[in-house]
C-alpha cells in the first residue's frame, strides 16, 4: 500500500522533475558546459534518474486525506468512538474516494460497507469519483522504470542490445508473474463479489465473538450498526445486496481490469525512454553548435527527430506493450500446479513483447533507410502514438459481466411502476387526484395563487442547472439518490406517506389540481405574463470563452424583445462541448468562409503584382492567409442575432422571474422566426424537446409553414475535422510541389506523410458518420414507439422535489398534459402526430439534410485557396514576363480559379453524398472495436477511388484540350454535383402506420387520458402538418 501511495502521489511530480532536468542537461551539454571526452556521454539519462529519485524521496505533497489509522484515535476512547459514528460526514466531505484494492478486500464488509456509504452520501444528480488502484500497482511501476532505467545505461554501456535485455530481462519476467498473479486475483474477486452476503462477509468484531482480544471487554457489534443504516439507505440488506452484485460489480471490475493503470500513469513510469534519446539529440546539437563555424542543419534535424523517437517509444510503444502485455496475461491466468511451470509461462508470456518491440525497431530502421536526415522517425511518431490511442481505447480485457441479480422477494423494488405493492398506492392516489373536475381558471394578478405558484420551483430539466445533470466524473454508479422514476420499497413509502401528508384534504388535492390547470392555461393561450418576460440573448454572449461558463445566473446576458431569430432546442443530457462545436459552425462558419476567401482572393491578387514577396516561385500565401483569417473569424467574430437559450433568458436565482419564464415560454416561441433543435440521441427521450417543438408548430399563424432547423451535435465536429483534414492536405501538396522539387524520396516521404495526416481524420469522420446513422436509426425506433406516459421527465425521475432544498416541483407531465389537450384534442392525437409526422421531419432532416450544401461549402473552402496560389504565380507571370506579360498566363490563371471551384463545389459535395450513403448501408456495428474502425476504413475505400477518378478526368481534359481543361471539367463536376444532391437520398425506411403499444405503456397511458381528456369545442382548429416545414 505503501509504494502504491508513493506512487499515485509522487510520480507525476518526479517525471516532471526528472524530463526538466534531462532536458536542461541536453541543452547546456549542447552549449558544451558539459564535458564529453568520447562523444558518449549519459548526462541526460544520468540527471533525469537522479531527480526522479530524489523528487521520490523528498517531495511532500499537500492534499488533504482522511485515513483512519491517523484521523481517528486509537487510544482515547471517547474521539475513537466519535470518530466512527462521524465516519459518514467524513465521507460527504471528501471529493474522492480512493480504494487501495488487495484480495483482502471484497471480503471484508467494512470495506464494501465504505464504498456504498460514499455512493450514498453523493448529492441527487453528483456522480461518485471512486478511483480504484492494487496495492501492487506500486511495486510493478517501481520495477518498471528500475528496469527501463537499467535497460538505458546498459544501451549506454554496451552500445548493443545484449546488455540491455539481459538486465531488463530477469525484473519484466517477475513483472509478467504478478501479473498473471494480479489477473487470477482479479477473476477470484468477481466470484466473491457476484455471491456477495451480508450476512457471510468478514468483520473483525464477529470474528473475536465482540469481545476485545485483550481486556475482553464487549464490544459493539459493527454489523448490526451497518445492517440499520442499509436499512434506510437501500431499503433492505436484500436491496444492498443486488446493488453490491450488480453496479458495484460492474464497477470493480471495470477499474481493476480495463483501468488498473492509466496512460499517463504508464507515462509516470516510463520516461527514460526519452531521456535515453535526449543524450542522443545532445550530441547533435554539439555538432550543430560547434561544427563547421556554426553547424550544419542536419546536424539540427536529426537532433529534432531524436527527440521525436524518443517521445514515440515514451507515450506509443510502451502503451502498446503493456496494453497487449496485459490482455495476454488475462488469457494466461490460470495458475499451474509445479512452479517451475508457472515460471516457465511467465517466461513464455515475454516472447510476444520481444517480437512486438523487435517489429517498432524494425519500423524505425525500415523508415530511416528511405527517409533522409533521419526523417524515418517522423513517420514511427506519427504511427506509433495514434495506434496508442487506438489500442489503449479499443482493447479491453474480457473480463465477464455479472448482470443476472438474484430474485428478490414479493414486497422488494423491481425497478418499475407497480412492481411493489407501495408503489402501486402512489399511482392510485395520484390517479384519483388527477381524476378530480377541472376548477375554473385564475388569472394571474390572483396573489394567492401567484404565491402558490412561485413557492414551487420549476424543474430543471429546461430551466435548471446544468450542472447537476452533466457533470463529468470518473465514475457514473447509480445511487437510490439518482434514480430516474423507479424508487425503491422504503423510497416509495417515504414518498407516499409525504404525498399523503401533503394531501390529507380534498381541499388541498383540489388546490394543487388548480394550480397546474392555472399554469397550463397560461401557457397554452401563447400569451407572456408581462411584455417584459419575452427575453432574448445575443449569440457572442452564449459563445463567449467557447461556451464555458462558471455556475451562475446569466439572466443580466439577455434583454427585453418583441421578436427572436431562434429559439435554441436542446437535451440537457446531451454532449455540451458537441453542442458548442455545432453553434460555432452554425453562427460562424458563413462569416469565416467569406473572411478567408476574401483575404485569400487579396492574397492572390497583391502576390500578382509583386507586393507580396515570392522568390523561388513557390508561395503560399493565398492558402496561409485564408486558413488564418478562417480561424480569427471562427474565433472573434460576434454574432449579434437574438435567439432564447434557456439557461440564459430565464432566471435561475429569483423564484418569481423563474415561474414566470415557464409560464411564458409559449409566448416566446409564438415570438420567435425559427426554431433550431441541437439533435442527439437522448434528445427524443426527453418530453420537454418533444412538447417544445409541438409547442412551436402550434404557435405558428394559420397558413405559416413553421420553420424548423435539426442539427446533429456532432455535426460541428465533423465539420471542423473535415476542414482541418482539407488544409492539412492542401499544405502537404505544397509542400510536395513546391519545395522539395524533383528529390523523388523526398515527395514519396511528404506524400506518405500528408496523406496519413489526412487519411486518419478522414477515418475518424468516417467512424463518426457511421455512429450517427446508427443514432437515427434508434431515433426512429424511439419516436415510432413515443408514448406520452412512458417519455422521460426530470421532476418526475426526482418525485417532484428539488435535488437541493427539498421544495416540492410542480409536475411538468401534469402541465404539459393539459396544454396538449387544448391544442391537439387529446393525449393519443398528440402522440399520433409524433409518430407519424413528427418522425418524418426528423428523418428526413436527419438523414437527407444532415449538412445543407452550402453549410459544407462553409467546411472546404481549401480546395479553392489551394488554386487561388496557383493563379497568383500565372498572373505574376502575366504582370511581370514580357513587358506586359502573355496573355496564355492569365488564361492559365483564370483556368486554375474554375479548377478551384470545381473541388470545391463540384467534387467534394459528391464525395460526402456518395459516402453518406455508404455510411448508411455500413451502419451495423461489429462486435469486434478493432473490426468495427476497420470497417470505417474500408469506407474510405470507394472515396479515394472516386476522387481519384476526378483526378484522372481532369488529366484527361488537360491532353484533350490542354490549358482550357479546367474548363470542361467544371462543366462537368458542378452539375453533376448539383444532380447527386438533388437525386441521391439515403433510404430511410418509412413509418406510415402506427404499431401497436406494449402493454404496460398503453394501459398507463390510457390512464393518464382518462384524467383531463375531454374535447374541446372552443378549440376546433385541427393542428398544422408537420410535412409542410421548410427549412
């Protein structure tokens, strides 16, 4: 436990102690400060493990712990005593919890009794941070970077890699003995746990019969202590008990096999592998500094591709290794019965390591031999790290799930409405109050009940805080605290007995009944309660600082309107940051196309008439400049559109202002142009999206055609990436035609180099693309299924009382349920219209309209700044050759434009139509990850294949009509690319006709029809079609 701590809290600061002195020491050894008599010097390596030792030895870290052996006394009695019964408020006040994990552990009750107390004393809506790390974790990082270090000064010593795998050979062989050891502990610790007893796990007071091994004194019985507080936490030692074996399971489980160490962890262990190869970059900057009256610049190259080797076998080999290493030794676990045997296994399990690093050394070699200047290094870097990545992502161990629980007994929670016999009484009792005859409705300048209605806070799943629901922790363990609807046995009882007490009249049943009819009322009449409460905010100020806000209230951000130009849909459930990203492609991508190709187009122009210089022929200034006015523009630029954003224009601190937002969110969207929904995959589960947005096509005039715009939240991702993985590109191809000239290693190295650079982000899109066709397609199964009584609600999954204060939430069903009513004549019209029309909007939105036309035009203006640079050097030529110039260069010149466009908006709308529709058919997800991101590279296939087809056509055009080329293929590509986007949907399948419920869902619903559904004669007007929207 010891070296594990000594680990966890000192190893990130000795490898920085340890890399900054390896560092400085290659650098003054450069300046020669440093003697090196024999050009072999280890100062680099030497310095980096002398302070990683000494920063191991004598750094004090300062956090603050709670460990009981020093927290709690042990020889007074009386704090002993308070101490303990305090153990439960030292848990709430500790931010983490860190299990030291041995095989000791799941046995001891006290230990899982800790970790159930730290879950349940997390606030409703907080996630527990739970960090779980083996004792011997210390032990086989120590021994690692022992045996690395030994390795390095061995290489040094010997200068052959004999020395060196003789040394690291012996300590990496007992390394691979714990922990095939580790692994077998591991699968011990499942069984334990999936048959874990309350009543069979070990405490030491019954294991003494409570009496002191001393002084015999009697002792009070722990168990009996815990068994009283599982009693009210989990409602039952059989509750706990599923709960152990099932999410503290999956849990333990999870850390201890998939995570037992961390990739930066691994990198705390493992950096001499850099310092080795700083003494290496050492001695050429030696050479650069002192040689040839200043050195040479290869001298400087080779020193920068040492480093670079070094941080590849640093942060990509050796994660690899271990990864492998580590999935291996899950497989060759099982213990044998002689021990030499076992040795011999452990021995046998080094073989594949040695073959895997042999084949990286191999790699290195293989690249240096084609690659000048040691640029072989590049190419290691740039495979080695990103196969890291995928590795460390996408290889996890096997290790079995643990999902059948144990049957529980009649009375115990099932996790569903109606499974016990209390939560049976709760839904009764709410079916009679919701049963009960409308009461007629009040204005609001009724004091009473305004007092009534302000007195009880709105939800927060459209108004609330963010973050409560998206907070981003380790560990996401499911508490009885964060429940969503189901509750268990004793929560169900506490709940009915509050729900009685809260209604023991019918005088006050009556009361709450008019309330939300009063809300609804309002609300649905599309009126604001005052002028003033109709907000809006300007999109910079939702933008500001990338859309990162401290907690707070922003209502001084929005100001008093008469109209909006959006009004901003969204799940609260769902990524923030893809949300973002699709708001600064959204609001600003227009601005920074027009910002870049203008200042491109200047470019090109002031390079043409020599303003710009352009010695050797090979600028780039019309590509530069245009990537960089690009991103000032995405960054700087302001939008000043007035659109409503929940968390902004309505009050999260004043109870009033708050009540009246809700009321008056129907008139804010009868205010505003166009409603804009941030799609993603929880978005159709939430009953809030869904009724906004049936709330916005009833507030549209008779005869409006509302205008609703879905966007995926990945699509600001994917477009960005797309742009990155353009200019990237468009750089490399300069690179290749410009500045290396007719050296043919040279391009083939600066070809591979581009298109790897480019071919993985255009992998990852790929991969991305694939995952959200499978996203619409469970969208689609989702609305054709949608039920009104079974659609997710915050106030509903918290019994309707605020995480915090307690204060009772008025229910969002019950309001929503009424204004449906009153626009669509009844719960089941309501859910038709989701069903079919609804579902065909989004499907067609999501599928055929995922990115207009335009919107990826916004992402590839590269394809055009790349010729722009190609025009400029022909009207150079035109300005400045030939007392005037020719007039075949400005022909040229303007050719090279329309070949521009014709990528740019011929080739590449094409390209991504086409490979939308692959993406769909190849939608399916392999069991296999590995298999799975080799299915989206072969997406890639048929793309490449295209465009390599337009760059043969346009070599076609250029022997057949020579400098007119571009000419004919723009008047190809372009109306091509107008009749593919025109004439090639993706084949969503169609829901035309409504399938039947399940069971429980339609008698549910039916119930809940029956409570307030009553046709309204007042109201005939049937509600608009949704097929009628334009974008």
């Amino acid at each position: 436990k010891v070296a594990t701590l000594f680990f966890l809290n000192k190893a990130r600061a000795a490898a920085a102690a340890g890399t900054g002195a390896a560092v400085a020491a290659c650098i003054v050894f450069g300046c020669g400060v440093l003697p090196d008599d024999d050009g072999s010097s280890w100062w680099c390596l030497s310095s980096g493990c002398l302070a990683y030792l000494l920063t191991m030895l004598f750094w004090r870290p300062r956090q603050l712990v709670f460990v009981d052996r020093v927290c709690i006394s042990q020889v007074n009695p009386e704090l002993q005593a308070q101490g303990t019964l305090s153990l439960g408020a030292i848990l709430k006040c500790s931010d983490t919890m860190l299990v030291l994990w041995d095989p000791t552990w799941a046995r001891r009750l006290w230990c899982v009794y800790e970790l159930a107390a730290f879950i349940r004393s997390r606030s409703p809506g907080e996630k527990p941070r739970v960090i779980i790390r083996p004792t011997f974790l210390g032990f086989n990082m120590f021994a690692c970077w022992f045996a690395c270090a030994l390795g390095g000064f061995a290489f040094h010593f010997a200068n052959s890699a004999n020395g060196g795998l003789a040394l690291c050979g012996v300590i990496f062989w007992y390394i691979a003995h714990l922990v095939r050891e580790y692994c077998r502990d591991v699968t011990t610790m499942c069984q334990h746990i999936a048959h874990f007893s309350f009543a069979t796990a070990e405490s030491f007071c019954c294991s003494v019969e409570h009496k002191h091994p001393h002084s015999k004194e009697p002792l009070m019985c722990d168990r009996e202590v815990m068994q009283r507080c599982i009693n009210i936490w989990f409602g039952g030692i059989e509750s706990f008990e599923q709960r152990v074996q099932g999410d503290l399971y999956n849990l333990l489980v999870d850390q201890l096999s998939n995570h037992m160490v961390s990739y930066w962890r691994l990198a705390e262990a493992s950096p001499v592998f850099f310092w080795f190869h700083l003494d290496n970059a050492a001695r050429e900057l030696l050479h650069f500094i002192h040689a040839a009256e200043g050195g040479e610049a290869h001298y400087l190259t080779i020193g920068s591709m040492q480093i670079l080797l070094g941080l590849s076998y640093w942060l990509g080999v050796v994660p690899i290794l271990f990864r492998v290493m580590f999935r291996l030794a899950w497989a060759m676990q099982t213990k044998c019965a002689c021990r030499l045997l076992d040795y011999t296994k452990s021995l046998l399990l080094l073989l594949p390591g040695i073959f895997i690093f042999g084949a990286f050394l191999y790699l290195h070699a293989f690249l240096s031999r084609h690659f000048p200047h040691d640029l072989g290094s590049l190419g290691v870097a740039l495979i080695t790290i990103p196969l890291a990545a995928l590795v460390w992502r996408n290889l996890p161990v096997p290790v079995p799930r643990h999902n059948v629980r144990l049957p529980r007994e009649p009375g115990a929670h099932s996790g569903k409405l109606g499974a016990s016999s209390q939560a049976s009484q709760v839904r009764e009792w709410t079916e009679v109050v919701g049963s009960k005859l409308r009461h007629r409705l009040h204005d609001f300048t009724d004091s009473h009940m305004r007092q009534q209605l302000v007195s009880m806070p709105p939800t927060v799943t459209v108004l609330g805080h963010p973050e409560i629901l998206d907070s981003d922790l380790d560990v996401d363990v499911s508490v009885p605290s964060e429940r969503p609807s189901s509750s268990s046995d004793k929560e169900a009882g506490e709940c009915l007995a509050q729900t009685k007490s809260s209604s023991s009249s019918d005088e006050e049943a009556a009361q709450a009944e008019s309330i939300a009819e009063f809300a609804a009322d309002i609300i649905s009449k599309l009126e604001p309660v005052r002028p003033d409460v109709v907000r809006a905010t300007r999109v910079q100020n939702v933008l500001h600082r990338l859309g990162r806000r401290a907690p707070g209230d922003f209502y001084h951000l929005s100001q008093t309107t008469t109209r909006l130009h959006a009004f901003w849909s969204h799940s609260w459930h769902g990524s923030v940051s893809g949300k973002v990203a699709t708001l600064f492609f959204l609001t600003k991508a227009g601005a920074a196309t027009a910002a870049g190709t203008g200042v491109a187009v200047a470019a090109c122009i002031a390079l043409g008439f020599g303003v710009l210089p352009d010695d050797d022929g090979s600028s780039w200034w019309c590509l530069s400049s245009g990537c960089l006015a690009y991103l000032l523009t995405m960054l700087l630029w302001r939008p000043r559109q007035l659109v409503f954003v929940d968390r902004v224009c309505i009050s999260q601190v004043n109870p009033e202002l708050q009540a009246q937002g809700t009321l008056s969110l129907g008139a804010i969207l009868k205010c505003s142009d166009t409603m804009l929904v941030l799609w993603d995959p929880t978005w159709a589960l939430r009953l809030w999206c869904v009724y906004e947005l049936a709330a916005f096509i009833r507030s549209r005039s008779p005869g409006e055609k509302p205008r609703v715009i879905i966007r995926p939240t990945l699509l600001g991702f994917t477009m960005f990436a797309c742009w990155f993985a353009c200019a990237l590109g468009g750089f490399a191809f300069h690179f290749i035609g410009n500045t290396i000239g007719h050296d043919t290693i040279g391009m083939d190295a600066a070809l591979f180099l581009g298109l790897a650079l480019c071919g993985v982000i255009f992998w990852y899109i790929a991969h991305l693309v694939r995952e959200y066709c499978r996203d619409v397609k469970t969208m689609c199964q989702h609305i054709a299924h949608f039920s009104f009584a079974t659609a997710e609600s915050f106030c509903c999954s918290v019994e309707h009382k605020h995480p915090h204060s307690k204060e009772p939430l008025m229910c969002d069903r019950e309001v929503m349920q009424r204004c449906i009513n009153i626009w669509f004549g009844g719960i089941e019209a309501f859910e038709q219209q989701v069903q079919s029309d609804l579902y065909k909007l989004l499907v067609d939105q999501l599928s055929n309209h995922m990115v207009s036309y335009w919107r990826l035009a916004e992402a590839s203006p590269v394809f055009f700044w790349f010729h722009l640079d190609v025009a400029a050097r022909q009207l150079w030529h035109f300005v400045h050759v030939a007392e005037g110039g020719e007039a075949h260069n400005l022909v040229i010149g303007i050719m090279q434009l329309l070949l521009g466009l014709s990528y740019w908006l011929g080739v590449v709308p094409i390209l991504f139509r086409v490979m939308f529709r692959l993406a769909w058919a190849m939608q399916t997800k392999c069991a296999c990850r590995l298999l799975d991101y080799t299915k989206s590279l072969l997406l890639l296939l048929p793309g490449i294949f295209i465009f390599g087809a337009f760059i043969y056509l346009n070599g076609f055009f250029a022997w057949l009509l020579l400098d007119l080329a571009p000419l004919g293929f723009t008047l190809i590509t372009i109306p091509l690319a107008a009749l593919v986007w025109r004439n090639l949907p993706v084949p969503v399948p169609r829901h035309n006709v409504r399938l039947p419920r399940e069971p429980e869902a339609s008698s549910q619903a039916s119930q809940m029809r029956e409570k307030t559904e009553e046709p309204n004669p007042s109201n005939p007007t049937p509600p608009p079609h949704i097929l009628d929207f334009v974008e």
